[in-house]
C-alpha cells in the first residue's frame, strides 16, 4: 500500500449545536413582547367571549361547531353550504403572508408565527430558572447532579403546564368553553378532545421545547417560499459590511484601520436560531432584529452611529456604500409587488364582506322521487313526488311561502296535508337555524307533458328572503 | 466469502461481493428500525394468542379472548334492538288507526317500515313500490282492498288470495271466455264497453252490445258504474289505472282468462310490530286514505275487534 491515505471525507451530517440567546432588550425587544403579549392573548381568550345571537344559538363569540356543522365568528354564521367564505380566509391569509413579505421582508417568521412566539416563550423560561446564556451554557456542561435534576424537572414541568395549557385552549373553538372545561376535568369530554389535547401538549412540549430552531431551518417550507420570494427591494435585517469590515478590536498602538464591528459576539450571542447575522442574508435569520438591539446597545456605548446592523434592503445598503441617500421607508413598504397583493387581497376581502352583507339567509334543495319517475292517479292525473330542503338560517322560525312555478294546472300537498287542500302554494313556519324537510306532492291534470317546474320560496316576515330551485315534472311519455 | 473488507470513507464492511468493481455495504439496519421490527413480532405472538388465527379444519384456533366478528356482529345487534326496544314496545301498544296522532312514533313506524319493505316487498312491488303489470303499486290512489291504516295491515298480515290464511283476501273473477260462460264475441264487446267506462274507447254499437252482458255478467262485482267494490277487492273499472293493461287486447286477455293474483299472509312470517311499520309505510306513499270515522266521535278511533 501507498502511505499517503486520502483525507477523510468530511462529515454529512452536522449536529445540533444547542443555542442559548442571551437576554437582550431594545427597541424591537419591546415590540416582540407586545406582539407576544397580543398574539397570546388573542389565543387563549377568544374561545371564551360571548356574543349573543338569540335562544337558538350558541353565545361563544368564535366557534366552530362541528357537530352542528356551523362556523360561527362574532355576527358571522357560516353554513357549510357556504364554506368558500373559510376557504376565501385561508386564501386572504395566504395572500397576507406575501403582503407582509413584500412589504416588511419576514416579519410573520420574526416576530408571529406561533413556533417564533412559543420558542421566544421558552427561552424565557429557561432564562427564568437556568439563568441567563452563561448560566444556561455552564448548566448544560455540568454532569448530573441533583441540582441539575431538579432545574431540569422544575423547567420541562413548566414546559409541560404551558404544553397542556396550549393544547387545553385549542379545543375550546370547537364547543362551548365553559361547558367543555367542566367536562373536560369531570372526564365527560368526547375522547377526540382528549386526544386532541394530549397531541397538541406533545408537539407544543417538543417543537417549542426542544426542536425550535431547527423547526425553522429544516422543517418548515415557508422559509423556502420566503427566500423566493425575496429580492433586492426586501427589508431585511442587514450587516453593513463595507462600515463593519475589517472587524476586530483596536490594539493599543495598532495602525491598521479598522471597521465599526468590533467582534464582540453580542449579535450572534443574543440570536435566537444561533446565527452569525455578519454571514450575510440566510434561511436561518428569522429577522426578528434582536441582534439590531444587540448591536445598537453597542455602538451606542462606543459613541459610534448605530444601525450598523439593521432592516435594509440591498439595493439601499448598496447605496449607502456609495454614500447616496436611502430610500425613504414609505417608499421601501409601498412598492408596485406590495400594492399588487395588497389590492388582490383587498378585493377578496372586500368581495367576501359583499356577500356576506347580501347573502340570503333562506335556500332551497329539491330532490326529485326517481323510483317511481312519475305517478298515474285513478283519475288519470300525473304526479310527481319531491322532497324539499328548506333551509332557514336565521336564528328565529319563519313563515316561508313555497310556490310552483311552470306546470299549468299542477297543485301540490304534503305529506301532512289532504290531497283535498291542494294549491298552486303553501305556508310553512321552518324552525330556526335548521334545515327543514318537506315532502310535496305534485299532481297535474292528466295528459300534461315533462316539463320543467320551478319552486319558489319566500320568507314572510319583515326581512323577507328569496330562494328558488329548477327541477322538472315527469309525465308518461315524456323524455 | 473471502473478499469482505471494511470500506475506507464509512468504516462499514462489506458484503464481500462485487461486480464489475461495485461492491456492497453490509450497513446494520438502525435500531430504531430493529425495535419496531421486533415490537411487531411481539404483538404478532400476542394476536394469535388472544384472536382467533391459525386456521384448522373445521374452525380455526378460537384465541382467548373468544372473540368472533359473528359473535361481535350478534352484539352489535342486540344493543340496536335494545336501543330500539321502546318505540317498538310503544307501537305494539298503539291502535295503528290512532298513529297519525303521535308525528314521532309514526315517523319511527314509516323509517322501519321502510326498511322492512326493502327486505319482503320490493321482489314484487319494486324498490319504489311503483309495483309493475300484475304487480299493484302502492303510491297511487287507487286501492283493491282499501286505503286506510287499518286495511293495509289486515291486507299485509292476511294475505291475498294464500291458501293457508282463513281470513285471507277472497275473491275469484270467472275465465268467462275460457270456461264458455261468454263466447269470443262477447268478450270483444264487454271489453270495448269497459273501456267505454274509462273513456278509452267510444262508446260505439260493440260498447252498447257489451253493457247488456256487462249488466248480465259483471256488475255483481263491478258494480253498475264499474267503480268496483273493495269488499270483493273488484278492481274499479272507470279510473286510469290497469293493473294488467288497458288496452282491448288487454282487457279481452283479462276477461276471457280471469287473473287472481296472490300476495303472501305476512302475519305468519314477521311480527305484528313489523307488519304494522310496513302499514305504516305504505300509507305514508302519498296514496293513504283517512281511517273512517264515526260521525260525532270525530277523535276517537274506530272500535278494534
């Protein structure tokens, strides 16, 4: 054998190294908080406002209801008829995530998304009872001991109550929170919300406890569509190079000119997802600007101008370089992209507020007896049978008046009524917030031929509300 | 094999095959996968112990839970009729005249008689009950033995024309052609008369020379209009309906050939609970009549024998 062995190749596989972001307060450390503070509030208190739409119908102010199939949302009640209005939200919240891309760069990662917010919430935690960074770091080399035991059981217990906690809040959308709550603790709860709460603890426990970052750089899609998505026109959190370059520390006596930077480490100290921000722009940088405030905190202390790192775009990074202005910030949100996205997704909003003002609250089903298509009555009358669905969706019985239209000569009943009450139309109180079955008998006079017939509805009370559904009359002979 | 060796860039040995210079890793599965595979024995060994699972040669092995999906099936059963036990105990003590006045139990009645008729009627009557020539259809109006709840049901536990049932529905039309009672030409004129009742035909000499045999022959039954009698269940012969055709021929066929179709006494094969559903049902077609009522008693129903 030869004695030069080529070099190993290197490792595919890199290791998590474990990130603890020390504690850092600023101006965006503030605006974190209280994003925090709404989108945690927003969360766990919705389930548990009322908002009273009468005797019929349940008071929780957002609740979908599966059971009923109803998606209530303040004055909102959709019908699962009417679903394209969930399905025009989830697209509005699509659209929304590029609207605020295009706008402010990747501010849902840095500062909204739920992995962002509840990782934030736990490293809290761990600063709360570890200590800060150094602490943290100390603790995690130190070997077992009882000390160690006992931080490590006290955190991932708080870990777990907010888990539970978490999981708890979100079954209460889907049934009445106060109600559920009892019997979630009296164990009366269907078994689906165990499960429910029991899968949501687990994946709160582990991808905020544990996974954090990582959920951002290996598992999530959206930094991926996110990195498409950007360009030179996006803000986002930027190392001015050509100020910070060459960084180090000034020797006393040195000559050598050097950047602003002077290598401290606090940027990348106080990362949450453990990056070096100096890199230049990455899939890791989640731009929730703490290292601005890290970096600020520290320029401010040399004296030296802040925004050294700091939300820029490339263009104007190139810009300020060459000592040109930089755009100013009205100009940087309002671009041609972000007024086309904020005009699409106006236009769904807007278009979906429409309907929902002008949509009746009364529709109509008709299914037509096949087996038999048609029937031939002693006195040669042809009639047909139907099964009508009324759906009155208001949350008060009405009086609706159904008619025919089309067929000459036809009349219908009901299976409730006499043959000897037949009319051209009919009255009927629906119940409230249902949908109310009605079997009608049509006959017409014998030798009437298939046709199309119309029914029609009309409410009669003081809102009114119209329906009407297209079906046809068989008669023998017909087609 | 001889030509094992551990490979330089992963330190896994090889398989000791090669060819044309490809060798292959002997990489060891990852344990994750190792414990799932020998979890699966374990609850492998553990299923065939407990379930049933090697096949002998009249049963298989009865595992000890006992467990069958017949026997799983049976309880399945049984906890739905259990669940139906009240409102089936509440029909059998309802009069079947006096269910209009309860909407729940006679919706209850109509849903099992629904089911119900799938299961017994539909081979004759059609799975809409539209029934088909020979066969009556039961949306209609038009009724042989009468309309109301209480005839269907006697109708349905009886029988028509079944030999074996006493109170069976009784009637027989003479073959008049057939047995000689009227000759070919007769025939040919009663029926063009018959017609003339349903406005079919008009009502020409062959029609006028018909209504004399047929006041000779046929109003016993028919009546004098033809409108029929439900006590003999005498079709009425001036409506729309023919339940085995209305054209000449088809009228001559009938009255040279009488036909006596015959419908099953269901009060010997299912119970008066079911046999009252299924009234229930049938009425519930659009064709059901009002039960009679005694003048001035207009709630109370009709006396039961």
């Amino acid at each position: 054998m030869n004695a030069e062995a080529p070099p190993p190749p290197p490792a595919l596989y890199a290791k998590r190294k474990a990130v603890f972001p020390r504690q850092i307060d600023g101006r965006f450390r503030r605006l974190k908080w209280l994003i925090m503070a709404v989108a945690l509030g927003v969360y766990y208190v919705t389930p548990w406002l009322r908002w009273n739409r009468g005797p019929y119908s349940p008071d929780q102010a957002v609740l979908v209801d599966l059971a009923h199939r109803r998606f209530y949302m303040f004055a909102i009640e959709i019908w699962p008829q009417e679903f394209y209005f969930v399905a025009g939200l989830l697209i509005m919240a699509g659209v929304g995530l590029f609207l605020v891309t295009s706008a402010v760069g990747r501010a849902w990662c840095g500062y909204a998304c739920p992995q962002t917010v509840w990782t934030d919430l736990f490293q809290h935690i761990d600063r709360f009872i570890d200590g800060d960074r150094n602490a943290q770091l100390r603790l995690q080399a130190a070997p077992w001991g009882p000390g160690k035991i006992a931080k490590r059981a006290l955190k991932w217990s708080i870990y777990l109550g907010i888990a539970f906690w978490t999981g708890g809040a979100w079954i209460m959308y889907f049934a009445d929170a106060p109600t559920l709550t009892r019997q979630f603790w009296s164990g009366q709860a269907a078994p689906v919300a165990y499960a429910t709460v029991a899968v949501l603890t687990f994946t709160t426990f582990w991808l905020g406890g544990f996974m954090r970052e990582q959920v951002c750089i290996y598992m999530c899609p959206w930094p991926r569509i996110q990195s498409a998505m950007l360009d030179e026109k996006s803000l986002l959190v930027t190392y001015k190079d050509w100020r910070g370059e060459p960084r180090g520390k000034a020797a006393k006596g040195s000559e050598k000119p050097l950047g602003d930077c002077i290598d401290c480490g606090l940027c990348t100290a106080v990362c949450p997802t453990g990056i070096d921000i100096r890199e230049g722009s990455q899939i890791g940088c989640i731009t929730c600007a703490l290292c601005i405030d890290a970096c600020d905190r520290v320029m401010g202390q040399l004296g030296r101008p802040r925004g050294l790192i700091d939300y820029a775009t490339l263009e104007d990074s190139e810009r300020e370089m060459k000592g040109e202005p930089a755009t100013p910030h009205r100009k940087l949100i309002w671009h041609p992209r972000t007024l086309v996205y904020f005009g699409l997704w106006s236009a769904i909003g807007l278009t979906m507020l429409f309907l929902l003002g002008t949509r009746h609250h009364l529709a109509l089903n008709v299914a037509k007896d096949r087996n038999p298509p048609y029937m031939l009555l002693s006195s040669g009358e042809v009639r047909n049978a139907y099964t009508l669905k009324l759906r009155n969706m208001e949350g008060r019985p009405r009086r609706i008046r159904v008619s025919l239209e089309g067929v000459p000569g036809a009349a219908m009943w009901t299976d409730e009524t006499a043959r000897s009450t037949s009319a051209r139309t009919l009255t009927v109180t629906a119940a409230p917030d249902q949908t109310m079955p009605l079997r009608v008998y049509v006959a017409a006079p014998a030798g009437t031929a298939s046709q199309p017939l119309e029914f029609e509805l009309e409410a009669l009370d003081r809102e009114g509300g119209e329906a009407s559904y297209h079906t046809r009359f068989d008669a023998p002979g017909g087609d | 094999m001889a030509n094992k060796r551990i490979d330089e860039p992963t330190g896994t040995e090889t398989m000791g095959h090669e060819w044309d210079g490809i060798e292959e890793l002997d990489t060891p599965l990852p344990r994750w996968w190792l414990l799932t595979f020998y979890a699966c024995i374990l609850f492998a060994i553990g299923y065939v112990v407990v379930y049933p699972a090697i096949p002998l040669a009249t049963r298989g092995t009865p595992g000890l839970w006992g467990w069958t999906s017949r026997g799983q099936l049976a309880q399945e059963m049984d906890k739905a009729k259990g669940e139906h036990a009240a409102t089936l105990a509440a029909l059998a003590a309802t009069p079947i005249e006096t269910l209009p006045g309860k909407p729940e139990l006679m919706q209850a009645a109509v849903a099992g008689g629904r089911a119900a008729f799938r299961v017994n009627c539909v081979q004759c009557h059609g799975s809409g009950a539209a029934g088909s020539r020979g066969y009556p259809n039961l949306n209609d109006d038009d009724w042989l033995w009468g309309g109301d709840l209480r005839t269907i049901e006697t109708t349905i536990t009886h029988g028509v024309r079944f030999p074996g049932d006493d109170a069976t529905r009784q009637s027989l039309m003479p073959s008049f052609g057939h047995d000689g009672i009227l000759s070919a030409a007769q025939v040919d004129d009663v029926a063009s008369y018959v017609r003339s009742l349903a406005k079919l035909e008009p009502a020409g000499a062959a029609a006028q020379r018909g209504a004399a045999t047929f006041a000779a022959n046929c109003v016993v039954c028919h009546g004098a209009e033809g409108k029929g009698s439900r006590a003999v269940g005498a079709p009425n012969l001036a409506d729309a309906i023919w339940l085995y055709g209305g054209s000449h021929a088809d009228v001559v066929a009938s009255v040279t050939n009488a036909h006596a179709g015959v419908m099953p006494a269901w009060g010997a094969k299912l119970d008066p609970v079911t046999i009252k559903m299924l009234a229930a049902y049938v009425h519930s077609l659009g064709g059901g009549e009002a039960s009679p009522q005694t003048p001035g008693t207009a709630n109370v129903p009709a006396p039961v024998k």
